[in-house]
C-alpha cells in the first residue's frame, strides 16, 4: 500500500489517499476541511504563518488503527482527522517534517521551540546578529497532548558539539533544520528501544540519541549531504537519504544525483549499494524526499521535487508512479510511507467496515 499526500488534480488542493499497489486502485480518500480544522489557528502563529487552502500541505501522513491521519502542516499545527476526515484535533505548536510513532504509540515530531514573550528563542553567539532558529523534537501522545520536548541545540551542546554548530559554512539562522526523528522500535546491536536516530540537514549531521538520559550514542557528518529521512534497516544497519546538495543563492545546487547511503555500525562502514540503478533511473531531489530499505532488499524512494515514487531492487526498476496534475504539469507531494499489509492491517479493517455520512 502507498499512502499518497499531494495534490488532487480533482480538489485542486492537497488529499490524502491510500492506493492498493497490487491492483493500482485507491482504497480510501481523506481531505482537508480547512475551516474546521484551523478554525481555533491564529493565521500568524509567532514562528509560523498558516498556508492558504489551495497551499496547504498535508504533510508526512501517519495512518492509525482506527484509520485516523496524523499530519502536519510543514512549518505550522499538527492536525489529526478521522477516517471520514472529521476533525478530532488540531495542536497549534510548530510543527515540521516527520512524524514518527514509537513502540508505546506516542508520536514523534519536528518542532520549532517557542517562547511566547519573545518568539522563538534565538541563541546568540558573540554577536547579537549571530541567531540560530533552535529546532526541537516533541513526543505527543494520540489526544494530541505534548508530553516532552526536547531542545535539540541544547542536545548538541551539553553532549559537546558546539563547535560542529558554530564552527562549520557561513552563518545562517536556520542552521540546525531538523528534519527526521526516527525511533528505533527494538533493541539493537547498537540501540535500544526508544532510542531516536536523527537528522540535521544544514549540518549534512545524523547522530542517534538516547532521550532517557539525554546522550549522544554515536555521531557522523557526511558523506551524505543536506539528507532527508534516516531508517533503522535492521539490528546494526541504518539508511540515509543523502540529497547531495548544497545551498548557494538562496537555492539548491548540487551534481544532479541524489543517493541511498547504508550505515554498518559492525564495522563502521558507508556503502551505496542502489547508486547504479539511481543514476539510471535518473533520481534527484534537491530537497526533501523519503525512502525505506525493506526487508527483502528493495527500496521504496520518493523523488519529492519531482513529484515521482519508485520500488527498486539493485538492479532493477520494479515500478515508478508520478503524481500528474495534467498533461504539461506534476502535482506537488508531500512524503508518502509504502506500507506492507500487515503493518496496517488495523487500519484496513476500520475503513474496510467504514460508513461515512
């Protein structure tokens, strides 16, 4: 199963859909009620400013077992909405990126850390126009509640990162630019259950993380660069989106080649075992994007820019899916999950037994 966010050529706004994979067909439907769900959301939240209805992306959907959606909005609230897509909550911190739920069935998601007397806290190094945005993680339980968050600046710097904050490129406010928190759903070689394998993009960083004691475990930098989505694989091994990119002029720019990067923690080693049949395929992403090893050794990506998903083995394009708007346009999308069934198995019987009004 796909679950698909991106735009609706037939809503002309984002929708959320799952697709049958082995008959291409789509199994559900869930929009966006944009007045229900915001009606309670100041348009300007402090750190944020809330997107249009026709702008608005659902992003990073996560479906529940009763086949209820969990998304957020990419720099703005998180919203929860039923399987007849009725609001039940919408929480109006900054939220951004993933969301991941843990082995307890609490969430996991990017946040901005707020200070409602001063906006968003900034740090200031020796010069006051010197400020970091200082990104976050929040765990939420499914009412919605923030149960802990978790300032992830002052995770770099009490486990003694400081100069990997303050002494790498030019000095930017949006340095940190979190974008995954994964949790690991068992113990490991190398982890235990609970643990978060997490990513910072503008510092090309991914370091896994023990919230119970507030340590670092193990960090690198590189080879990936500007990376979006880290996965546990299996009890030693990690993957990395490496988008291979780097910011000039306000933009993105980089050799045209985004990569699958496999951490061995065994023996301490990179590997690109996908790389031949990305470049074949042509895969870039100057940003965002997702991907999923699966058990058998295929890899789900999700070329984000443009708008493509594909299944790969290493030597072989299983199948590609492009979100088409029209014939001369690609429809935004906004990081889809491959599912296998009995991963949702849950869910599928809630919406199979589903009566919508």
């Amino acid at each position: 199963y796909l679950l698909l966010s991106g735009l609706d050529r037939n809503d002309n706004r984002h929708a959320i859909k799952l697709i049958d994979l082995s008959t291409n067909t789509i199994t559900h439907k869930w929009n966006l009620h944009y007045d229900s769900v915001f009606s309670n959301t100041p348009e300007d939240g402090g750190s944020y400013k809330l997107f249009s209805k026709e702008r608005l992306r659902m992003f990073h959907p996560l479906l529940m077992d009763d086949g209820s959606i969990i998304f957020n909005t990419q720099e703005g609230p998180l919203v929860r909405i039923d399987a007849c897509s009725g609001h039940v909550w919408t929480n109006n911190h900054h939220f951004h990126h993933s969301i991941e739920i843990d082995a307890d069935r609490d969430i996991w998601v990017n946040t901005v850390i707020f200070d409602k007397t001063k906006g968003y806290p900034k740090v200031h190094l020796w010069d006051k126009n010197k400020k970091i945005r200082e990104d976050g993680i929040a765990r939420i339980d499914e009412n919605g509640s923030i149960l802990e968050e978790i300032s992830l600046l002052k995770v770099l710097q009490d486990n003694g990162y400081t100069g990997l904050l303050y002494g790498t490129r030019m000095f930017v406010e949006d340095r940190i630019h979190a974008n995954d928190a994964t949790p690991a759903l068992e113990d490991g070689k190398y982890w235990k259950k609970g643990d978060l394998l997490i990513s910072l993009r503008d510092l090309s960083t991914v370091f896994l993380y023990r919230p119970s004691t507030g340590k670092i475990l193990w960090l690198k930098t590189g080879p990936w660069l500007f990376q979006h989505d880290t996965d546990f694989i299996d009890d030693s091994k990690i993957s990395i989106f490496g988008n291979q990119t780097i910011p000039e002029n306000g933009t993105f720019t980089g050799k045209g080649a985004s990569d699958i990067f496999i951490y061995d923690f065994e023996n301490d080693t990179v590997s690109t075992p996908y790389k031949d049949i990305l470049r074949e395929s042509g895969f870039y992403s100057r940003a965002e994007g997702r991907s999923r090893v699966l058990e058998d050794g295929r890899l789900f990506v999700e070329e984000t820019i443009r708008g493509r998903l594909m299944m790969l083995s290493e030597n072989d394009i299983i199948w590609s899916f492009i979100n088409r708007y029209d014939e001369n346009n690609i429809g935004q999308i906004s990081w889809s999950r491959y599912y296998q069934p009995h991963e949702i198995s849950d869910a599928l019987n809630s919406l199979k037994h589903l009566r919508c009004n």
